[in-house]
C-alpha cells in the first residue's frame, strides 16, 4: 500500500513537472536545433526518455516503435500510450514508423533502446545497408540468444566493429528524464567524433554528458547493477535496514570491480558515477525495477509471479544467470551473485541465502 501510494505522488509529480517544461523551451534549444539524422529503435520508458532528451537538441528524431497501435496513439494524442505518459512530444520533431529498415536507412545514428530480451528478433529484421552507420546501445541487458552483452552481439552477429558503437551507461532513470531532473549520461566510445557527436545532441539543460573509452566495462557494470538491485530489494522485503543495505552495496562495488577486471582490463575508476552512481541509483530508487522486483520476493512473492506482477522488464533477472556462469568458469568468488542466482534460479529461500550472506559481507 504505501508504495503504490509512493509511486502515485511520484507519477502525479511527474505529470505536473512535464506539463510545466513543454510549454517553456528555453530559446536557447529552439536557435540550436542540429540537423542530425538519429533515429531511436524501442517504445519503452527508457526509450522515451531518450527520444524526449534528443528532440531537445535535433531537428528530427526518427522513433521505430513495436507496433502500428502504439505510432497510432503517439500521433493521434503526442505521448507514448503505455510509458512515461505525461511526456508530450511536438510531432513535427518526430518521424515515426514500425519498419527498422526504414529508420536506420534514414539514419546516422541509431539508438537501440529494446530490453535485452527482445533485441535478436528486432535486429534480425534488418535488410538495408547498416556498415556505416553508428549504433548507440541503451541497453542493460544480456542477449539471451547468445549470452553476450550487446557490444559482442553486434560485433559477432553483424560485422558492426566497436569503432561504429557507444553505450550509454550512468544513473538516468527515465521517470526523472521525464521530470527534466538534472541527470548525467556516461556516453563510452573509442572513436572521439563519434563522442563529440553524441555529446553534441544529448547534452541539454537537464542531462550532463559525460565521455568514457571503457565500452565493455560500463555495459557489464550497467548489467550487473541490475542484479545487484533485486538484492537490495530483497534485502528490504525481508526487513533488512539501511545499515545493511550500506554494507551489502560496499560489497557489491567490490564484486563488480573483481568482475570487471576478469572480464577486461582497463584503466577504470569503479567510483565514477557510471559504475557506482548507476549502483546507488538502481540499489535505492522507488523507481528502480530490479529492486522493485527483489522486493516482492523479499515479501513472499515466488520469482515467477513476481516477474508476472511488473509491467516492464527487469534486466537483472535474465543476466543473473549469464554473470554467474561467468563468473564459475573465470573461477571469481563472488557471494552476492551466487546469493542471488541461488534465489532466482535454483528455488532456495531468500531469507535463508540472506542469513548466510550476512556472514560473508564486511
């Protein structure tokens, strides 16, 4: 009760803010609009978010979405029917259409913003020439059909070599996006144009963008605070306080730093916001669905309907299982990934692993 009470204020905040902002674009955004060709694939909250932070700084955004319903009901009413619905959209900033070929043909830019889970059979339907395009991944996720973070899947999978790709990482909730909250995006790249150019067209009032050269290292860190968020929310659902969830997120910088560095070495700074900011944000945030979804397990609720209970994707569920046999085969000790695939995948009582877990944590 109290957090659909919570959420309530928080959407009602959200619509209020939103409406406020739309009808005053600063007249720097309106003399700066830039005349780049970036296109977003995906109609989720995040997704939107970022569609709402591109048409801050470009002419026209062109936005695929998943079905003729939802384009429909953006160009009939200037919102997404189904997330971050207080967001209105002017629809001349926008090109929409459900064909992948038609955007990314029409595109520089392409922003992949799908969960996890449903990326293969999106790109699976590309036919046009995509070679030199520059593919942005906003995605947390693991590619279940190859179980590879995206990077890896687009390079094997489509030829698309790092120098045509960038991640989008660090604590952006899309709900706050929505808000014009002041957030910060970690935009990794190797090529420095191509972060000159994404800076140049996400950098807004509200979103502070910042470069990073460590691709691999900010997709795994972005995967593994999801899995590390369910078990912050389990901690709360079974009434573990903040003291221990301050404990249990110490940890969990640490196994990811571990992680990370067994994956791939590279000059890296775990503190930065794009490691341990999106950990704190995605740990502790009302907003946060992983936690969300650690926290009706924490109450009870078994994983399968506790998954069935969230309308959105929770990421961390389907990488919990790829992080841990990962980590098994570099031979890591990492006890809160064990802890938590243990819960997730193997059946075993989450009040129980967290007992043991407590003996492990300092």
């Amino acid at each position: 009760m109290i957090f659909h009470l919570c959420f309530n204020i928080f959407a009602v905040d959200i619509s209020i803010m939103t409406k406020k902002k739309t009808h005053s674009e600063s007249l720097h955004h309106k003399k700066g609009k830039k005349d780049i060709s970036v296109g977003v694939v995906g109609s989720g909250s995040f997704a939107t978010a970022i569609v709402k932070m591109l048409v801050e700084n470009c002419k026209v955004v062109h936005w695929c979405v998943r079905s003729e319903f939802v384009k429909g009901a953006i160009e009939l009413r200037g919102h997404n029917p189904t997330y971050l619905t207080a967001v209105n959209f002017n629809l001349k900033n926008l090109k929409l259409t459900t064909d992948i070929n038609e955007l990314i043909s029409a595109c520089d830019i392409v922003v992949l913003a799908t969960p996890s889970i449903y990326l293969s059979d999106t790109l699976d339907k590309m036919k046009c020439d995509y070679k030199e395009k520059i593919f942005v991944s906003a995605i947390k996720g693991i590619i279940p059909k190859v179980n590879d973070v995206v990077a890896h899947y687009l390079r094997d999978e489509f030829k698309i070599g790092f120098r045509n790709q960038a991640v989008i990482a660090g604590p952006c909730h899309a709900e706050e996006v929505a808000m014009e909250r002041l957030s910060y995006l970690t935009i990794a790249t190797v090529e420095d144009k191509v972060a000159e150019k994404l800076e140049s067209i996400f950098n807004s009032d509200f979103i502070k963008v910042h470069g990073s050269k460590d691709i691999l290292g900010n997709e795994y860190s972005a995967i593994l605070k999801n899995i590390f968020a369910i078990g912050a929310g389990i901690a709360s659902g079974l009434g573990y306080g903040d003291n221990f969830t301050a404990v249990f997120v110490s940890n969990a910088i640490r196994e990811m730093e571990t992680f990370l560095e067994a994956i791939y070495e590279e000059p890296r700074d775990v503190n930065e916001s794009a490691y341990l900011g999106d950990l704190l944000v995605t740990a502790y945030s009302l907003f946060s669905r992983n936690r969300n979804l650690g926290n009706l397990i924490g109450k009870g609720y078994t994983v399968k309907s506790a998954i069935q209970s969230m309308n959105m994707v929770a990421e961390g569920y389907y990488a919990a299982d790829s992080i841990y046999k990962t980590s098994k085969q570099k031979g890591l000790k990492l006890p809160i990934i064990d802890c938590i695939y243990g819960i997730l995948y193997e059946g075993k009582n989450a009040e129980k692993q967290f007992r043991k877990l407590t003996a492990k944590l300092n």
